[in-house]
C-alpha cells in the first residue's frame, strides 16, 4: 500500500515538474516575441519620424519653389531686369511683404549670374547673398546653402515672360532662414523633436542612438557648394523602449519564478523519494510544503496576467482557428467591446469593410506561410466609428514545434493619421484662400463627371477670373493683392450651395463646379449672383477697390464629355464674355471657341513678329489742303506711320486683326517701340536726302501707363539721330480720361524734347474744351467717319448727312484755329470730299484720294519725285464764308 502510494508521489513529482517546464517555456516564447516585436517597432518608428521631416522639408521647398516661380515668370519681373520698371522693387519688396512670405532676402541676377537687384528684410543680420552665381546655379533648381555660416532654404528660376516665353532675361532667388522658428514648424508638422546644425565635415555616417527616454536618429544633409553639410537630428520618446523594457522584466521573473518552482519541485520530489519509508505525517508535510510552492506559482501567473492587462498596447489571444480566448483592457477600450462580446468570437466582429478580401487573403497567407504578419489594418468599433491600427501577429508554437495560438498586438495609429491629413491638406488646398487648389480641382471634376455618366444627369462648370485685377497688384501691391483674392474667394462660396466646389486654380482664375442642375438657368443665375457679389467694392486697409469679374459656363454632356474639354470650353467662353465688355458670363459656344483660339493664335503671331522682325511699316502722306492734287506729292508736310505684319509668304496682315489683341496682352508696348524707332529712322532717311518731313506714329494707352513712351521716345531720337521736330505722336481721347493729370505731366516732358503731338479721331470720343487747352497738342485730326458724308455741295444722295458731317468739320476746323491748332482730316477719298474740306477751311488731308499707304521704300520714290518747292509748308486755305460761319453757329 505505501509503495503505491510512493509511486504516486513519484509520478506526481515528475507530472508537476513538466507542467513547469512547458509553461516556463511559452512565457519565454511569448516575453521574447513581444520584445523583438517592440524593438522593431521602435527602430521602424524612428526611421519613419526621420522621413517626415524630409517630407516637411520637401514641402517646404516645393511652397518656396511655387512662390519664386511666380515672381520670376511675371511680366513687371522681366520689364524691371530690362530697365524699363524703375517702380518694381519699391512695389513688390517691403520688410512687411517678405515677411508675409516667410522670405529673407530677394536677388535678381543677370543672364551671366551677376547681381542686378538684391533685398533683405533683416537689417540687422543682412544674409550674405553672392554678387555672382555660381555657374552651376544658372538654371531653375533649389536646395540648401550656407550664406555667412547661416542655412538657407534657396530657390532659383529662370526669369521668363508670364507666358514663359523667352527670351531669358536673367535668374530670380528667393532665400529662407533655416532658423529656429522654421525647425519648430517641422517639429509641429512632423510631430518630432528636430535639431539642425552646421557641421565643418561634407557627410556623417547616418547612425541611431537609443538615450534612456527617447531614441535619436542622425544624419547628414548636403550642402550646395559647399564643404560642409548639416546635421539632421530626429528625436521621439522611447514609448516602445519602456514597453519592451516591462516586457523583459516580467519575462525575468517568470523565468525566475519558474526556476524556483523547478528546484522546489525538484527538491520536495527528491525528499519524498529519500524519505518514502516514513511516516505518513512525514508524507502529508511534503504535501503541504509542495502546496504552498505551487500558491506561489499561482500568484507569479496572476503578476503577468496584471501586467498584460497594465499595457497601453491591445492584445489578443486566439486559436489556430481564430477563436478568441484572452484579451487585455487596452483592446477593450480601443474597440467599445466588453471581454464577454469577444471571447469565443472571431477577429472578424472588429472587421470594418475598408479592406478589401484579397487584404485578409494575403494577411493569412503570411501568417501560415511565415508565422508572423505586421501591417495597417482599419477596425470598426463597437459603436461603429472606424480606427486605423498597426497590427503584429505572430504565432505561438507548443513543446513539440506545433503551431498552436496567435498573439496579435494593435497600436492606435489614428494621431499618426491626423499628421498625413495635414500634409495632405498643403498639398491640396490652397494655401491662401484655403481652397481646393488645381489637383484637387481636376480630382473632384473627375468625380463629378464620373458620377453623371453613370447616372445620367448634368452639371455645369463656371469659369472666371477677376476683371483688372493685375491693375490692383500693379497699383496696390502683392499684399493688397492676396487680401482681395482671400475676400473674393469668401463672395463666391456663400454665392454656391455647400455641395459645390469653389476651386482657386492660381492667381485671380477661379472655378465652380455646380451639380445636379435642371437647366441652364440654374448655372445662369449662380454666374448673376457671382457677378454681382463681386461688383460690390471690397474694403482693404479703408480704401475702396472696385473689380468685376467675367464668367464662362459649360454644360455637361453638351459642351464636352472630358476634363479637358469642359475646362477648354468654359475658358473660351470667359474669354468671349471679356471680350463683350466684362462684367458678364458667356454660355460655351462653337464661336466662343473660335473666338479664344484665334486670340491664342494671334497672340503667338505678334511674339513671333517681335522675335523674327516680321512687322513693316506703312506711310500714308499728310499733304496741305490748298495744294492737294490726286495722286501727287505735292504740298506734302508729313507722314503717318501704320504698322503691319509680313507673313513668310509675303502675306500682309492688316492692324485691324491684331492691335486690339496686342493691347490686351501687354505686347503692345515692345510692338509700339519698334514702330516708333523705325519711323524716326526712315524719317532720318528722308531728311538726308533732302526731303525733311514730319512722320506721325500712334502710341497707345498701355505705353503711357508706367512712362514707357518717355523712354521709348528718348531712345528712338538718340539711336536714329532725328530731329525731335520732324516727330509727332499721336494719341486718342480715350488716353486723357484715366489720369489727365499724370498724362499732362508725360506729355510736358516729351514736349520739351521738342516732338509734337497730335489728337487721333478727334470728336468719336469723349472731347473736352478743357483737355485741349491744358494738353500741349498741335493738331486735331477730324476722324473718317466725319468725312465720308462729305461734298462740296449738298447733293440729292444724302442731304441729312452731309449737312451734319459738314457742320461737325467746320466746327472742328473752327475749334483748332481758335486754339492756334492745325486741322487734319482723315481717310479723304473723293475730290468732291477734298473740295468740301477746302471750303470749310481745313489745314491738312490724308487718304486714298492722294495716296494710299506705300512700303518705306515706294514711299520714299513718292516724295522724292512728287515734292515741291514749298518744302512741306502748310497753305492757307479760303477763309469761312458767311454761310460756314452761320453754320458753325447752328452747331
């Protein structure tokens, strides 16, 4: 009976002792398991910390690029490298609008890399900024660089026309201060601590440092041209370090209390075989002591258990089946789900619907092929609300080698998800007005045109841009200029439903995509309220400023099936409703596109004329009345210069067809250079040769709004030797009603050259007794449409008219003599209008009745033969008559 009972106990002994060794050996499974998992974690954090940083550096790059290529392809940029904008660097670089921009110094370079303009807003440090570019800098890159032992993030581009056509007026550099404030916006986006410093070697070995209470990662980053580079350091706290550390702990003392559970069972078991032939009390006191070891145990198991379930970290513990059999309080709360709604259920009641089946397909695959499984996986909790995790599986094997659970880990990843949002909003969104910015927009017009294919419905696309508003930037400067843009911007959303797009595309164009509508009045009447909310005047730093804004419209399926062709469309349509007045919207239309590709193509004739030299000049003679003769040169005083285009294939394009293009654009100004040079050296040819006469040139509107026309005259006199009084100019009405003051003061200052001016169209405009006695004008130009109607005598055609023109005539010839001006009358054709002209006393005439307009060349042929001995003296013609005067009293 005790020898049973001793074999019992021996069989006991060695059942225990196994029974700790398996369970010694899952712990040690799942304590080395957990903390390889966490180191890994950690190192992988560190590099991804170290990666948001260069991307929160990259982005910055990429904002300072975008701002530096907008100054450079601006018009005003190049103008101001050519020396034609005096006015541009006090406009456009103040301390308060680098400021704005985050900017600490502006250069501006010639074409060999030296400097022509440079400007910082820190006066008390001035950065160091080259008076040469580097060769290898004269192109558009960017990068960092060390000016006077500082860091600058640096971007160069290449100063071009806005339309980025050339040719290459020089580079534009806009540097930014790598200072503290700009670390700490890296830190912010990037959620890290960030340190940057100069360091005298060109690279560091990249290395990682594990501190007590964070990790560091350090590396190097170049510097352009220069020996040195900058030290990158990342740092984050060691949340994982301190997990893993717990970890470890709790593996030492299950190990230790698994150890001292081996040698206690070790040694109750040996004392009961030593003492198997005692007594029973003997016996029962082994009991007892093997009891109380194995309370012991039981109290280290209950250790760990408190320690899982202290973790931050959930974890969850399932069958190879999947069925979940243990979970921690941290999986508990980042689920919603109670410990008895998961235990015996599968992963699958956290499953949210985000992954797709092929996910969980290959999810599975790794972890039966590889043991093991880490990735990001979407959640649902219980409530419904989706969460983002990390997810680490592994596999537990028994004693034999057999798979038989799987631990999985989950880390909330959602603050991590919050930073990628934010930078998906810099990229996204623009960053003045907070809009969607192009990519965006084209994403979203994606979407849209997506969803009505498939459900058979329309929408509109608006597209619009802020009438004049270059004239505010030029005027007001950049910063006035983002102020509108941001308030405009506020006017159009509340003009839309919310289930509309507002999209800024870059500078004052801006798009509205509008769903769901009925009917074209629907998008009709948004382009109205837009229109209107945009008329109103806008209050910036208690001045008014008043724009307007012109809108295209197209419908979906009817204007276009693609983006390209929407987007196309609605731009022509703007263009057309521009081209109406402005202030109004344009429905997309066959002619609405052939009306902005012919300007697309006409615009790029004039470049290509300015580039080639294809433009030729016209005269057409200015002969005295009282010496007229059809066809002759006699009594000629004078020449207007008209300007064409030669095509390649000796086409001539008239100015009709591309002057009021060239006035838009802005190409105007070169264009009206280029005539007035060239007039002033045929007329210095025709002086030389005997026949000095006076050659008039029309100038325009644009040339005298930053004093172009004072530069382009003294240049045009000194390059062709003329002599200023053989030069007249000629503008219209229309250039005295924007500022008649500031154009007075332009016209003095030519006039003391010693040039003359004359008034084109005189009497279509908006005529002034005022402007013609405060302006310094010689001549008063009687416009065609006075002239056609014309006869020496009122005949049976059209009576009306020929009184009405006759009367208009003699008034304007009456008005010059009375001002001491000459009269001139355009576009006489017939002798009778020659006549009539003579009888009311006019000065001057030109037009096809004397001679069309002739090639430099044929021109000079003309006079050479045709002029008379009076050497271009205008004769007097018949005084009025009293039947003239009675008639000018009538008008």
């Amino acid at each position: 009976m005790r020898r049973n009972k001793v074999l019992d106990l021996h069989r006991a002994t060695h059942t225990l002792l196994l029974t700790s060794i398996s369970l010694s050996t899952l712990l040690f499974i799942v304590a080395l398991t957990s903390t390889q998992q966490f180191f890994r974690l950690e190192q992988k954090e560190a590099l991804t910390a170290r990666d948001r940083v260069l991307t929160v550096l990259e982005y910055q790059f990429e904002q300072l690029s975008s701002i530096t290529a907008d100054y450079s392809q601006w018009d005003d940029t190049w103008d101001f490298l050519q020396g034609t904008d005096p006015e541009y660097p006090e406009v456009n670089f103040t301390e308060d609008s680098l400021s704005n921009l985050g900017i600490a110094f502006v250069g501006i370079y010639t074409q060999e890399g030296k400097q022509f303009f440079s400007y910082y807003a820190d006066k008390t440090y001035p950065p160091a900024i080259p008076e040469m570019l580097h060769v290898s800098l004269l192109k558009n890159t960017q990068g960092l660089f060390l000016l006077g032992n500082v860091p600058y993030l640096v971007s160069i581009r290449a100063i071009l026309h806005s339309d980025l056509s050339g040719p290459l007026a020089g580079y534009f550099i806009f540097g930014k201060t790598l200072d503290e404030g700009l670390i700490a916006t890296i830190s912010k986006l990037s959620g890290t601590t960030v340190t940057i410093t100069v360091s005298d070697e060109a690279k560091t070995a990249e290395r990682t440092i594990l501190g007590a209470s964070s990790i560091e990662s350090i590396s190097s980053i170049p510097l352009g041209l220069s020996p040195k580079s900058l030290i990158l350091s990342v740092r984050i706290p060691r949340d994982l370090f301190w997990n893993g550390f717990r970890s470890l702990v709790l593996f030492f003392i299950l190990a230790l209390v698994t150890i001292v559970i081996f040698f206690i069972n070790y040694a109750s078991s040996q004392k009961l075989l030593a003492f198997e032939k005692n007594t029973a009390a003997i016996l029962e006191e082994e009991v007892q002591e093997r009891t109380e070891s194995l309370r012991m145990a039981n109290s280290s198991l209950q250790n760990y258990k408190k320690i899982i379930e202290s973790t931050g970290e959930g974890i969850l513990i399932t069958d190879m089946k999947g069925t979940i059999l243990e979970i921690n309080p941290a999986i508990q709360n980042m689920t919603g789900f109670s410990e008895e709604e998961l235990i015996g259920q599968t992963p699958n009641i956290l499953k949210s619907g985000m992954n797709a089946p092929e996910f969980y397909r290959a999810l599975w695959e790794s972890v039966h092929q590889n043991g093991q499984w880490e990735g990001e996986i979407w959640n649902r909790k219980r409530d419904g609300t989706l969460l983002p995790f990390w997810l680490s599986i592994n596999t537990l094997k028994d004693l034999e080698g057999n798979p038989c659970k799987l631990v999985a880990f989950y880390i909330d990843i959602t603050q991590l998800k919050q930073t990628q949002e934010k930078l998906n909003n810099l990229a996204f969104y623009d960053s003045l007005t907070g809009l969607p910015n192009r990519s965006l927009f084209t994403d979203r017009l994606d979407q849209v045109l997506s969803r009505a294919q498939r459900e058979k419905s329309r929408f509109a696309l608006l597209y619009m841009d802020l009438d004049h508003f270059k004239d505010v930037n030029d005027g007001f400067g950049h910063q006035v200029g983002d102020e509108l843009l941001i308030l405009a911007a506020h006017r159009i959303k509340a003009q839309v439903r919310e289930a509309d797009t507002v999209c800024r595309l870059g500078g004052d164009e801006f798009t509205v995509i509008l769903e769901d509508i009925h009917k074209s009045t629907d998008a009709s009447l948004v382009a109205k309220k837009i229109i209107e909310a945009l008329r109103e005047p806008f209050i910036i730093n208690e001045r008014e400023i008043y724009i307007g804004s012109s809108v295209g419209i197209a419908l979906y399926p009817y204007d276009g099936a693609t983006i390209q062709e929407l987007v196309k469309n609605a731009d022509a349509a703007m263009y057309d409703a521009k081209e109406q007045g402005r202030g109004q919207y344009r429905f997309a239309s066959g002619a609405a596109g052939i009306s902005s590709r012919h300007r697309i193509e006409v615009e790029a004739q004039i470049r290509k004329a300015l580039d080639e030299s294809r433009f030729v000049l016209c005269y057409q003679p200015l002969v005295s009345t009282g010496s007229a003769e059809q066809g002759k040169a006699q009594g000629i005083i004078g020449a207007e210069a008209l300007i064409r285009i030669k095509n390649p294939d000796d086409t001539i394009v008239p100015p009709g067809e591309f002057i009021e293009i060239a006035e838009d654009t802005g190409l105007i100004i070169p264009m009206g250079g280029w005539a007035l040079l060239q007039a002033c050296k045929d007329a210095r040819t025709w002086a030389e040769a005997g026949k000095p006469i006076q050659v008039s040139v029309n100038v325009s509107q644009r040339q005298f709004e930053r004093g172009h026309i004072i530069k382009q005259t003294e240049a045009a006199l000194r390059e062709s030797g003329l002599d200023p009084r053989l030069l007249k100019l000629e503008v219209t009405e229309s250039l005295f009603m924007r500022d008649a003051q500031r154009v007075a003061s332009i016209m003095e200052d030519l006039k003391k050259l010693g040039i003359c001016f004359a008034v084109d169209d005189f009497g279509t405009g908006y005529s002034s007794l005022r402007y013609i006695d405060a302006l310094p004008i010689d001549s008063l130009k009687i416009d065609k449409s006075f002239v056609d109607h014309l006869r020496s005598e009122e005949g049976p055609s059209d009576p009306q008219k020929n009184l009405q023109n006759g009367s208009i005539a003699l008034a304007v010839v009456s008005m010059a003599r009375s001002f001491g001006l000459t009269s001139i009358a355009e576009g006489v054709e017939t002798k009778e209008q020659l006549e009539a002209l003579k009888r009311r006393g006019c000065d001057a005439v030109q037009g096809y009745y004397i001679s069309k307009p002739l090639p430099a060349d044929l021109f000079k042929d003309f006079i050479q033969h045709g002029l008379n001995s009076q050497k271009g003296q205008i004769q007097p013609s018949m005084q009025e008559t009293d039947e003239e005067i009675e008639e000018l009293e009538s008008v």
